[in-house]
C-alpha cells in the first residue's frame, strides 16, 4: 500500500505482480516457498535494473529464464537457495546449506580418493558460514580501501594503506574458487573457425595434433556433481576433453593471413638457443608438443617468437612464447574483455583468513603452507583449432654463433599442444581448471583457509598437526597433505622442491609470520632493492632513461604494499618521470630525486592495520584550519587552541600549502604533548584531525602530492613512524543549506501556477492564442483530427502559405507547439520532423515575396525632426524627437522605446524607471530592462 501511494501510476503494475507471486505460492508445494522468494527478490532487481521491463511483464525472457531457473527441477538456481536441498527422490527439505555437519544426500557421494581423512560435502556458503565472523558496526565517512578478502561495511581505511587493514569482518574465502559459482560457461570455437584449409591441415597431418593431459576428468567430474554452477563445470570439463578455445576470433580485422611466420628473429646467445631446442624436445617427450616437423609451416599454420626467461626466485630458464609480437599475433585475436580480470587469492584475501584462524587457536603456534603445481599452464589442453596458431620454432641461429641468419634448413617446428606462457588467456583459462580443484578442496574437503595464487595453493594451519605423506617420505602439514594426495588422485603434477612449509614462509613473494602476525620483504629481496636504488643513484653522468626511471617506480611501487608509508618516496620519482613519453630519454638526477628512498623497515603489522571509525574511536580529534594571513588547531576534549601567523612568502601564496602545514603543525604538537606516548603503549595511537581543505584530505589520504607539498608529507611520515601514531584526516563538513521553512501544497500550487503564467510574455501568449486558433479552424473546415501528426501539420503549412508569409506560418507553429504541448506531448518531435521540415521549406522558395527595406535613419533625418519642431512644439512632439534621437543613439527597437496600445498586454517590467536616469556632461544614459526573448527576463 505504502509503495502504491508513492507510485499511483504503477498500481496495475505492482498488483499484477502481486498476483503472480501469490499465484506461485497456491500452486506450488510449501518446500518450494524459499525458492519463490528468492526468484522473487532476483526478479524485482532484474525488474529494478531495467527500464524496459515491468512488473506486469512477467512473461518477458529475462524473468521467464529467471523462473525456470529457481523453480524447474532441473534449474540451475533450484539447489542453490540456502536452506533448501532435495533428497535421493527430489523431495525437498532443510539440509547441509543450515547444518554443515549433514552428510549429503546419499546418491550424491563418490568415490573417496584417500582414506585417511573424512569426506564431507556441502556447498560453497556452508564451507564459509564455517569461519564467520562478527557484522562490522556500520560507519560513515569511508575513506578509501577495499576488503577483498572479507565483506566490510563502512571502511574507514586511507587508500594509501591498499585496502590492507581489518576490523570485524567475515572472511570469505578464495576468490578463485568463488568465482567458478559466478562464472559464465567457457566457450568452444566458434563456426567461423572451421575453415576448410586449417581442417584439411588437421586431417592430413593427425600426428601433429593431439589433445591431452594428465588430469583424470572423470574423478574431476565426479567430485564436482553439487556443485552449483553446473554450466561452468560442464564447459571445463568439455574443454578438458576437446580442448581449451581461449576466447579467440583468428580473423577478427578480415586482413590477417592464412598462415603467418613471426618466429624469424635471431636468438640473443647461444645458451638461449640450446636451451629453446632443449626444451621442445623435452615437451615432446612429455607429450605436451608435437613431434618436430619442417622447416616451413603448412597451410593455416602460425609461428611467434620464442624467448627463454628466467624463473622467479630462480636460476632455471623458462620458455616463453611471445605471442604479442607483430601485427597479427595470437594476442590480437583474443577477446581481452573477456580474459581480463584477477581470480587470485592475494594477501588480501589470505590475511583476514590468518586472522580469524589465529583468534580460533589462541595461544598456539602457526605455521604457513604452501604447494605447487608442476608446469601450471602446460597442465592445460588446446583445441586443435588453437594449436594450429601456437607453433614454436627451434634451432634458429643465434647472433652470437656467427654464420648466416638464413639458414631456414636448420630450423624445427613444433605444434604446441598445450596453453603456453605468454597468452593473455593462459591465466584466466587455469583459474578456471584451478578454482574448481580449490572449490573441491574448500567445499568436499572442509579445508577453508585454503588460498590459491596462479600455480601456488597455500594455507594455515598448526605447527602439532602433521600428517606423513608417502610418496615423499616426509610429514608436512595435515591440510597439506590431503591436497597432495587430492592431486595426485585428479592426475596433477607435483614436485617435492616445491612441497614448503614453515612458521615463516615466503607468500606471493612477501615474508609472512602468522605468529607474530606480520608481513615484510625477504631479506635478499629488500637488500636487492637496496642495491638497486643505490645503484640507481650512483651514476657519474648524474642521468638514467625514463626506462630506468619507470623500472625502479614499479620496483618500489611494489614494496608499499607492506611498506605502504614509505609512498611519499615516489613522489620526486613519478614527478620526475611527468610528460615523458620516450623510454630511452635521459632525466637528470638531482638531490630531489634522490630523497626519500625507503632503505629498511620491519614490515606491515597486521594487528597495526586496524581499520578504525575515526569519529568514534580516536584517542583525540582536532580541527584544524588556515588563511593566507594565519593558522591554528582546536582540540574540543581539552578546550585549548592554539595560533600562529604565516610567512608572507610569495611562493606560499596559496591556502593549500598552509591547509597542510596547519595538520602537519597538529600532529607534531601531539606528539610533543606525550598524549601520544600513554596512547600507544599496547597499539598506536588514534589521532583525528578535522580540515575544511579537501587538498589537504586527499594527500594524506593518499600520501601522494607534488614535490612542493611532498616535505609536509614526509615529515608527518617521521613523527608517526618514530612515536607510532595512526591518523586519520578527514574533511570539515560544514551545512551548505541554510534552514528554510516548507510550505504548504495550497501554496506549492499557487506558486506553480504564477511561475507557469510568467513563462511566456503576455503578448506573445497572444499571438500563440492567434495561432492555436488558425489551427483549430483549419482542422475544422477540413474535417481533420486536432492531433498534430506529421500530415496535419505540413497539410496546415501548405494551406497558411497560400494565404500568409511562410516566415509566419514557421512562428505559428511555435505557438501550436506551445499551446498543444500539455495535451500531445510529442508535438514538438512531429514539428521537427523531416516532413514538416522540408514541406515548411518548399513553402518558403514557392511563395517567396520580394523584400521591402525601408530607409535608414540617417543624421539629416534626425536635424530635419528637429527643425519641424517650431517656436512652440506640443508635448507630444517633443516626446517624439527625444525617443527618434536616444533610440539613433542607444540602437534601441522601436519596442523598447514606446508602450503598447493594447492595455492587457502592456508590462510595466519592460519600462525603463526614471529613477536609473544618469546625466552626463555631454549625454544621458538609463537601465535598459530585458528582452522578452531573454531566457533569466
């Protein structure tokens, strides 16, 4: 009733949908209840989201796929209500979605891949109800930051700190996982792709093309038969057995060529060569390429680049297709917007998980987990129709070998069977294969603090709880242990260098203690970019390229992540680097660029990073404000202010600088008071400081400005660092309403009604009335509908043409136009349609007349006037030579000079007041009021 007095004109609307829904619940079971809410609550969001659908349109596709999908047997979304199962005969009823602890339904079980630990199923909610943490308090002014890994509301956190910062959250598990629940199904290849020269190429040649892998797909299928996104699965398991399409069109400009060979580029060293030559032979004899063939490409065939990287935190190589290289690369064909976006569990994700396992076992010792996957990518089938596009080259010469460059003979080709390093789509179709194995993990396996990143699956767990793994002969964490015989169930290579664990361990390339609850650089990698800003900065020429510039930028960049105070560092570096566009440049080093540079720092404390409500839990708040004449802070707990004059230096002419000095001025005063040193005896100290400059805001905010600004930054980066204190900044919201009193409807009404009448002059609603009236006389003597459509008007064009100047007949329809308005609406589209239009402008060349000027007013005219006048002209003549001469002079209309005939449509608003009347030495001058064209007349 409410929603219905809010919106009257969607009455029949919302009771139509009323009665649908009741309709639902009279024919539908009570166990089919939940289900009908829920379809209707997705359906008023679809409904909500979408102007073109109404709530009487129950029948449109999108609600109808909705409908189907909650309440068919056999609908995707009919298991997925949270409360609601079915049982072996499809009946429904509460299950393990509101008790985890219920085994699942009986003809759902599979075969269990080890004995040694339970085997419990239940879906994805279920498994992260298991590490629920309290609501967050709602909160007001949020400054920035992100809880990826957990659902915050109202975060208060700076954007500096990158979203690293907790309060009451509820973890939610790995996103890799998470999003194969969401995740619309992979495609196969498209029709196009089948060309008859790429499919003969294929017939003829079946041993250079093979799907394979070494994942078992039927156990992978079989443990995945609750899960709720069945399309997704299926499309992965389909790709797994035919063969990955990585979201390609191979032609998608119509000028790329049949066949394509890029891979003529000389390899750097020898070493490079040898070891490209031995690593295909080695993917052949691991089934992962063909056997070698060439040296030309057949038919349809394409072949990149090649280059040997090394592997992060090691001495190993790895070979690396360059599939961005060329016009026509393998790169180009693939749809990005589809391939884009992260599916990886970062620290974000894995920290509120370490917390919440850390206040579950208090008092305990932790430790860190972590395993991969042998070869990650190369675990991944291609479709036939993609390997065709992925060929490696082998054996071409090096430029440190000598010889010829052209020695094509030599060369080896090899068909790439499986995803490679170096498309674009390679990560995006593992995450799909991978988020299923760590859904498994999570949601059959009750192992819920499991995170996965790229190949790396990791986790907590504790140090007393080990469990022996056969195949290496070692005890490793129990969690770790059932994911490894997990993979080796599902077929999924392993190597036991890569099997780690410990009370430290080193997590997406970041030191983590989940014992002391911190997280740093390793020391080889902090001392290595130690070396490197030294060496940046020791230079006789005193320059280095903007290349080496941005290297060091994205080094750095990298460290905030668990040095996020050490930001203002980048400041002089990014400032340096402005407006530059040519890598190889070279940028002056000078003392500025120099400054700053983090060179040591324990880390990120994870406990530290508390997200906080600055309002409401500070240890003290002061307001703070500056003009180009002074500053000062106010502290309202102690009652006490303090002030100061500013420098007149012309180069701190601006409020901004002193804005931010005034905070800076504030918290170096509380440090100095010591109410910092007795706050931050157990955490630090929680200081908020209120500023009517949203510059000022945004750079503490950030921790980013320009260099002029930068100093401030860097200071108050010292005094929070040596006396551990954590401030927010927060803008002054000052009431930019004054109070006014409401009115009443009577009087809303009235004022309408006033402000409608003095839309339109008096006297042109006059000549619209005229208007308005030759329209509805030639309706009527013509026997047409007053309805202006397109044929009404031009045919009313033609007739007042015949009769009247077409320059009128256009002005005519504006006054129909306004006249008509309230009544149909779109009369304004039909005038400005392309029939009145051009009917209006063929009028105008048939009945043109000839134009008829009168003379101009010229000086002789105005002296002749004058001379008329006599020894004893009249008022009225007198009246006249005045308006002719200041009218002459001011280059006034003839309606800005005299007041109409007509009484009712005289306005006296237009008239100029005898009290504006200037006189000078040799003239006169007075206000001239506004034109009624004049839109603020």
């Amino acid at each position: 009733a409410a929603v219905e007095t809010v919106f009257p004109f969607r009455r029949d609307e919302l009771r139509s949908w009323r009665e649908h829904i009741d309709d639902l619940f009279t024919v539908k079971s009570e166990n089919s209840h939940l289900r009908i809410i829920a379809y209707d609550v997705a359906a008023r969001k679809i409904i909500g989201s979408n102007p073109g659908i109404l709530f009487n349109q129950s029948d449109v596709p999108e609600i109808k796929r909705l409908r189907l999908a909650f309440l068919d047997r056999d609908g995707v979304l009919y298991n997925d209500v949270e409360g609601v199962g079915a049982d072996a005969q499809g009946n429904t009823s509460a299950t393990f979605a509101t008790d985890p602890t219920l085994p699942p339904p009986a003809r759902r079980r599979v075969a269990e891949p080890s004995a040694s630990y339970p085997f419990v199923s239940r879906i994805w909610r279920a498994a992260c109800e298991f590490v629920e943490g309290d609501e967050c308090d709602e909160g007001g002014d949020m400054q920035g930051g992100s809880q990826d890994g957990g659902v915050v509301v109202g975060s208060f956190l700076p954007r500096y700190l990158r979203g690293f910062g907790w309060k009451k959250i509820t973890p939610r598990g790995s996103r890799t996982a998470w999003f194969t629940e969401i995740d619309e199904p992979l495609p196969g290849p498209p029709e196009k792709e089948y060309q008859p020269l790429v499919l003969r190429t294929i017939h003829n040649n079946p041993h250079l093309f093979r799907v394979s892998t070494s994942i078992n797909i039927d156990r992978l299928a079989c443990l995945l038969t609750i899960h709720p996104n069945r399309p997704f699965v299926a499309s992965v398991i389909r790709a797994l057995r035919i063969g990955f399409w990585l979201w390609a069109d191979t032609n998608p400009s119509g000028d790329f060529p049949e066949t394509w060979d890029n891979a003529w580029a000389n390899i750097p060293s020898v070493d490079e060569r040898d070891f490209i030559k031995n690593q295909c032979d080695e993917e052949v004899q691991k089934g992962q390429h063909s056997p070698a063939f060439g040296p030309d490409l057949l038919p349809g065939m394409y072949s990149t680049p090649n280059i040997a990287v090394p592997k992060p935190h090691s001495d190993d190589l790895r070979l690396v297709a360059n599939q961005s290289a060329g016009q026509f690369c393998q790169n180009n064909m693939i749809n990005k917007t589809e391939t884009k976006g992260a599916r990886l569990d970062s620290l974000l994700v894995f920290i509120p998980l370490l917390l919440f396992f850390s206040q579950l076992h208090p008092g305990k010792r932790l430790l860190l987990w972590k395993s991969d996957v042998a070869g990650a990518f190369r675990n991944i089938p291609m479709h036939p129709l993609w390997q065709i596009k992925q060929v490696v080259t082998a054996n071409i010469q090096s430029l440190s070998g000598g010889g010829s460059r052209d020695k094509r003979s030599m060369w080896l080709r090899y068909v790439d069977w499986r995803a490679c390093f170096g498309s674009c789509s390679s990560p995006r179709a593992w995450a799909s294969f991978m988020g299923l194995v760590v859904w498994i993990a999570i949601c059959i396996m009750n192992m819920t603090f499991l995170c996965c990143y790229v190949d790396d699956c990791f986790s907590v767990g504790l140090v007393d709880d080990m469990s022996w793994y056969e195949p290496y002969q070692q005890l490793y964490p129990t969690d770790q242990t059932r994911l490894l015989r997990l993979w080796d169930w599902l077929g999924i290579p392993h190597k036991l260098k890569k099997q780690v664990w410990g009370e430290t361990l080193v997590i997406i390339g970041f030191l983590v203690d989940p014992n002391e609850l911190t997280a740093t650089l390793p020391a080889d990698s902090k001392s290595d970019l130690v070396d490197h800003v030294r060496d940046f900065a020791d230079t006789l020429s005193r320059r280095r390229t903007l290349h080496e510039f941005e290297q060091l930028a994205g080094w750095v960049n990298w460290s905030l992540n668990v040095f996020p105070l050490f930001k203002p560092a980048l400041c002089n570096l990014y400032s340096k680097m402005s407006g530059k566009r040519r890598s190889h440049a070279q940028i002056r080093l000078n003392k500025t660029s120099d400054s700053g540079t983090p060179l040591a720092s324990s880390g990120m404390l994870f406990f530290a990073n508390l997200d906080w409500n600055p309002r409401t839990e500070a240890n003290l708040t002061i307001y703070c404000d500056a003009s180009l004449t002074g500053m000062g802070f106010w502290i309202p707990e102690l009652n006490i202010g303090f002030t100061c004059p500013v420098d007149g230096d012309s180069m701190r002419e601006l409020i901004f600088y002193w804005e931010a000095l005034c905070v800076l001025a504030a918290l170096q005063w509380y440090e100095d008071s010591g109410l910092a040193f007795f706050a931050s005896q157990l955490s630090p100290a929680r200081l908020t400081i209120f500023t009517d400059n949203l510059n000022t805001v945004h750079i503490f905010d950030t921790l980013r400005a320009l260099p002029d600004y930068n100093d401030i930054l860097l200071a108050s980066i010292d005094i929070r660092v040596r006396s551990n204190i954590d401030i927010r900044v927060l803008h002054t919201r000052k009431p930019r309403q004054p109070h006014r009193k409401p009115w009443s409807r009577d009087k809303l009404v009235h004022e309408r009604a006033i402000a409608l009448g003095m839309a339109i002059d008096i006297s042109t609603s006059g000549n619209y009335d005229s208007a308005l009236n030759s329209y509805l006389a030639f309706c009527s003597m013509h026997g047409l509908p007053i309805d202006p459509t397109e044929d009404t008007l031009s045919f009313f064009v033609v007739y007042m043409s015949a009769h009247i100047k077409p320059d009128s007949v256009g002005t005519y329809l504006s006054g129909i136009c306004n006249k008509l308005e309230a009544y149909f609406p779109f009369v304004r589209a039909t005038r400005r349609s392309y029939l009145v239009k051009r009917t209006l402008a063929g009028c105008r060349k048939r009945f043109k007349s000839a134009v008829k000027r009168k003379l101009p007013l010229a000086r002789t005219h105005l002296s002749a006037a004058t001379a008329s006048l006599g020894h004893h002209p009249s008022h009225d003549d007198l009246l006249f030579v005045t308006m002719l001469h200041t009218g002459f002079a001011a280059l006034m209309r003839l309606g800005e000079l005299s007041v109409p005939d007509n009484v009712a449509i005289r306005d006296y608003r237009k008239c100029s007041l005898r009290s504006t009347v200037v006189v000078f030495e040799r003239g006169y001058g007075f206000d001239l009021p506004y034109h009624k064209a004049d839109r603020f007349f």
